[in-house]
C-alpha cells in the first residue's frame, strides 16, 4: 500500500481522527475499495454491490457499517 492525502470536510476529519486503529483500517479498505471501482468506472450500483460483499468477506457487519458511517 501506499499514503495519499485528499481533502475531507472537517466532520470526516474528526471521525477519522478520534477512530480507533481497527476502526481506521476499516474505512481505508472501504474507501480503497471505492477510489478503485471509480477508476474502473463502474456503476455506483455494481460499486455498492462488490463492496458490500468485500465488507462481509472482511468481517465488516452492517452494524459496524452504520456505526462508521454516523
């Protein structure tokens, strides 16, 4: 893997921040994942679908989705 830096709004910033190191690993795989089908140019449905499917082979339950998601 390799570090980039891109703009959040500040909200997301904090999120990230306050995460802690499982919780980080989490949202990177899932916004790796998503940078990735972009590039691929996918529809956003098909882009929901594999990562929703990535998540569950990751462990990454709904609850823990949402929970990332607020």
């Amino acid at each position: 893997m390799e570090t980039i830096s891109i703009e959040v709004d500040s909200e997301v910033a904090r999120a990230y921040q306050k995460a802690n190191l499982i919780e980080r690993q989490k949202m990177q795989i899932i916004l790796n994942g998503l940078l990735k089908q972009i590039m691929n140019n996918r529809s956003l449905e098909e882009i929901i679908k594999e990562m929703q499917g990535q998540a569950q082979t990751n462990g990454l339950t709904q609850e823990i989705l949402d929970k990332i998601i607020e």
